[in-house]
C-alpha cells in the first residue's frame, strides 16, 4: 500500500470516527438524563455526564490535532495520523469502561459495545495492533469486574424496581463467567475480524495493482502515440516546407536548388512510406494472436540469405561469410518471420561495417535450440546505447543521422520476432571492432 | 521588403532538409541567411553573424535544446537584443503550452510557430516580430 494511499484510509477513518463520537456524545447525554431522571435509576449521572464531557474533548482535541498533522504538508503523513487513530480508541476504550462502570458494571450489557471498537480498529491497525487493543479491552473490563466485586470501587446499580434486580456484580461465580465468555468472544472476534480484514486489505491490494499496471500500460502506449507523432511530424514538416518553397517561389529560384528540394522531398516521403510500413508490420506481429509455425528447412534457408545478400556486400567489399555448424536442417516456427529476422540482422551488419570489413552468420546447434550468430567488424554501438537498441524509434547516438535508410524500427521487429518464438536475443558490442547479435530459437515450443 | 538593408536570420534545427528548405525560401524572399544544425554550431553562428533574427527548433538533440540556446543568447550582451522566434512540434513534446509563454523571462522568445508550417505564415511571423509589434492572439 503507498503511503498517500494509507494517508487517505486513516483519514477517512478519522472522520468517521469523530462523527460517531459526537452522535454517542447526544445519546449518552439523553440516556443518562432519562435514566437519571425519568426512570430513578441508581446509577452515577454525573460520572456518566463528565463521560460525554471527556469524549467532547477527545473529538475537539482529534479535531485539531487532525488539522495540525494535515497542514504540515509533508510528503506523508500517515504514521501521525495512525498514532492519532490509537489515541482517539484508547480513550474510547477508557471512557467506555468508565461509562458501564457508572451503569451497572458487568450488569449492563453495554459491554457488547467494545465489538465496535475492535471491528474498527482492525479496519487499519495491523494484526498484532489489533491483539494489543484486544488484551487492553480484557484488562479493561475485568479489572472493572473485580475491582467491584472486590468492593475497591463502587458499584452503580441498573436495578429497577422489580423488573431487573439482579448483582450479578457480587458472586465470584458469576463474574467468572462473564469475564471469561467475554474475553473468549474478545479473542475470536479478533481473530475473525483481523482475517477478514486481511483478506479484504489483499484483495484491494491485487485490485490496486492491476489498476495501476493498467494505468502504466496507457501511459507507455500514449507515450509510443507522441514518439510515433513526433517521427511523422518530422517527415512531414520537412516534405510540406520542400514543397512549399517549389511551388511558391515560381520562377524566382534556381532550377537546380528546385530540383534539390523535389528530390528530398521525395526522399523524405519515401522514408516516412517505410516507417509505416515497419510500424505496421511491428504491430501486426503483436497482434497475432497465433504464428503460423510449422517445420522448415532451416540450412536452406540460411544458404538462400547469404545468396542474396552477395551482391549487397560486395557493393561495399564486404566479406559475407557463413559457418553452418547445424546438426539437423529444420527448424519448428514461422519461416518468413525468421527469415526477415536475420536478413534484418545481416542488412544493419552491412550497412554499419566499413569497406573491406567482415560480416559472420554462424549457426550452432545447442541442447534444445538453435543459434544463429551475426557478427561483424563494423563501428560497434556505444556501451550507453546498447541497452535501448531494440526500443522502438530508438537510433545509437553513432549512427549518421542522414544515414537515409533507417527507421529505428529494424530491432524491435526482430526482437518481436525471436520473442514471438519462444527465443532469445543477445547483443555484444564494442566500439569501432564490431558487433555480435545472438539469436536463439528452441527447437519446438 | 522595404528596409533598405537585408535583414539577417539564422535558422537553428536539426533537421537537414528543413534548413535548406527554410533558407532557400527566407534567400529567395530577400533575406540574409545563416544556419546552424545544433545549439553549439547556433551559437557560434549567432557571435559571429549577428542576426537580426534567429528561428529556434526547440526539440533537437534532447528536448529543450532550443530553449537552452535561447537562454544563452539572452545572456550574452552582445545577442540579447536579437528577435528569436521559437519552432517547435508539438505542445506534447515539451509538456508546455507555448502561446501562454510569449513573454515569459524563462523561455525567452518574441514569437512561436508551431510545426509543420506553411511558409507565408512563417513570414508573416517573421515580418511581425521584425517590426516589433505585439503578437495579436
């Protein structure tokens, strides 16, 4: 539970605690004046008058202790108003016990009344709080019992006339039998309630969790909205002022840097078509709710890729080397997808390895998976960056910017796909000597 | 344009084709033009040139770059009296709401416009905060 949370709790308890105080404060007041003065009943008026004057200067001194607490304005404030809450019951306690001792003692069966504060008390105090205030209502109530039986303090009687005259209040026997059914119920009713509440304060818990985890949710898929905004936007402003100055300078610009601007323009929106593409496509491989897997050829597969993407390296004098270290040549997933992993894989070793450089696919087969491990010698990723490399829109801070063809998107569609497989997807890195992607697919999920 | 001299303006963003395309306008509409991709080369550019104008991107490098260069050539006497118009995308972006903030010793500027701009209102702006006059909400 956070702590403004628990701020919250104990302050509704409060309130709900003074309000009540006043409504027992009016029906103490009119009882005892009735009891008092229409039925002649021997109890103790005045004791049970100062009762509702005691608990009048609890409320007013809660009222304003309350308020002290509340404006210091720290960042929390619930162990104050906690030690509030044990105070106000306390006193409850006390003045209740005072009360049934000006009213009959063990004869009036006011006592039920401790249930009250029990129940309460267990809605925010801890388990063993709450046993500690069961064992002061027990010492409460018996010393009451036999500080009057044994005749220490006075004994107010409810006996009235012939309908009720009784003392039970005088015969060890029954004083016994009170005490010791009352501290039993006591103890169960702590028991119960301190589960209760338990079990209550657990699922709330839960729910709370969820709600948040939810609320987190929201605020990464709102925040994906702006990155996602700002990526377009981008693009956009760059077109649209392009096109701007062309089509609203007329004759007055020269042709060439008219020409220019059309053909970044063009570019600018042929890189903002391939982001959407890459943003859709990310996001239809999280929708899928079920891949189409089935066995593959996974050597064959492999040999294709590095067939086609030749010419791509030698364009750059690149060394396209594959090392098939596989046992076996299938593989249970979706063929497309893993083939668009590593063509992903083995595009970025190309494009971010210099002239003459090297680039590695090498397939290993270990206890129940395969692994396929690009390398190259190209600049590497910064160590800084490393950790937000699959993040979506996310570019190592290296990386030229004009780098024309790159949507930031290439890694988390890989990433999605080697999770989407049960796999895994590893990365080591070190600056200007090269980069290793580790991907591994288990054999059958 | 009627001022007898060409006014200068330096264009701060970080987008490449940006810049060229807001240079090769504010050239062709009369205008001085000097450019700069971050807020370090905008510096420089601002002590060497004097502009008498600089269009600021607010989100460059990291978020409030443009505001952060904004700040340092108000402290510099030498450029505290130059116009700066703040550029920006979203309002989302910086978490701030621009308009309100015409004015404003934090963030000082004479004038914002909110990307993707069609070029004539950026004159306009342009034209506006040259002459000195208040914004007209």
């Amino acid at each position: 539970m956070n702590d403004l949370l628990k701020d919250s709790i104990f302050i509704t308890r409060t309130n709900w605690l003074i309000l009540h105080r006043w409504i027992t404060i009016a029906i103490v007041a009119v009882t005892t004046l009735i009891g008092g003065q229409v039925f002649k009943l021997d109890i103790n008026e005045f004791g049970l008058y100062l009762c509702s004057l005691a608990l009048i200067v609890i409320n007013l001194t809660s009222i304003y202790l309350k308020k002290l607490i509340i404006v210091q304005n720290e960042s929390s404030v619930y162990k104050e108003l906690k030690m509030l809450l044990i105070f106000q019951i306390t006193g409850d306690l006390l003045i209740l016990t005072i009360m049934i001792h000006c009213s009959g003692g063990i004869e009036n069966p006011l006592f039920a009344f401790y249930v009250f504060h029990l129940v309460n008390a267990s809605l925010f105090l801890s388990v063993i709080e709450t046993y500690l205030l069961t064992i002061l209502v027990i010492i409460f109530f018996s010393a009451l019992a036999f500080l009057e039986y044994a005749g220490i303090i006075p004994h107010y009687s409810l006996r009235y006339g012939n309908f009720f005259n009784i003392s039970y209040y005088s015969n060890l026997y029954s004083v016994n039998l009170i005490v010791g059914v009352f501290t039993l119920t006591m103890l169960m009713l702590s028991y119960l309630s301190t589960t209760i509440g338990k079990r209550l304060r657990d699922q709330e818990k839960s729910l709370r969790d969820a709600i948040n985890k939810l609320n987190e949710k929201d605020r990464i898929k709102n925040e994906y909205v702006i990155e996602v905004t700002h990526e377009v936007k981008g693009h956009l402003t760059a077109v649209l002022s392009c096109l701007d100055v062309v089509i609203n300078t007329g004759d007055t610009i020269d042709k060439t840097e008219k020409q220019y601007l059309l053909s970044r323009a063009y570019h600018r929106a042929k890189h903002l078509s391939d982001f959407v593409k890459s943003l859709l496509k990310l996001t239809r491989i999280r929708m899928d709710q079920k891949l189409e897997m089935d066995w593959f050829p996974i050597k064959d597969v492999l040999n294709e890729i590095i067939n086609s993407q030749r010419s791509n390296a030698q364009d750059k004098s690149i060394k396209l080397i594959l090392n098939d270290h596989l046992v076996l040549n299938l593989l249970y997933g979706n063929k497309l997808m893993i083939e668009e992993a590593i063509n992903n894989l083995i595009n970025n070793a190309i494009k971010y390895t210099p002239p003459k450089g090297e680039v590695t696919l090498t397939c290993t087969t270990e206890n129940n998976f395969i692994a396929l491990v690009i390398a190259d010698s190209g600049i590497g990723i910064p160590a800084d960056d490393v950790p937000r490399i699959f993040d979506e829109f996310y570019r190592a801070s290296n990386v030229v910017k004009d780098v024309e063809t790159g949507t930031g998107m290439g890694l988390s569609i890989v990433k999605q796909i080697v999770e989407r497989h049960q796999g895994e997807i590893s990365v080591e890195s070190k600056l200007g000597e090269g980069t290793k992607f580790i991907m591994k697919f288990p054999y059958k999920n | 344009m009627n001022q007898m001299e060409k006014k200068k303006i330096l264009v701060v963003d970080d987008d490449l084709d940006l810049v060229l395309s807001l240079k090769a306008f504010l050239k062709n509409q009369g205008f001085d033009v000097i450019t700069a991709l971050n807020k370090y080369e905008g510096m420089d550019q601002a002590k060497t040139e004097l502009p008498d104008l600089a269009i600021l991107d607010v989100m460059m490098t990291y978020a409030h770059e443009g505001f952060d260069l904004a700040r340092d050539m108000r402290k510099d006497s030498r450029l505290k009296d130059i116009y700066i118009i703040m550029f920006t995308g979203i309002d989302k972006e910086t978490g701030m709401n621009f308009k309100a903030n015409v004015g404003n010793p934090e963030i000082p500027a004479d004038g914002y416009i909110e990307k993707p701009v069609e070029l004539h209102v950026l004159l306009d702006e342009i034209n506006r905060v040259l002459a000195g006059e208040p914004k007209n909400e």
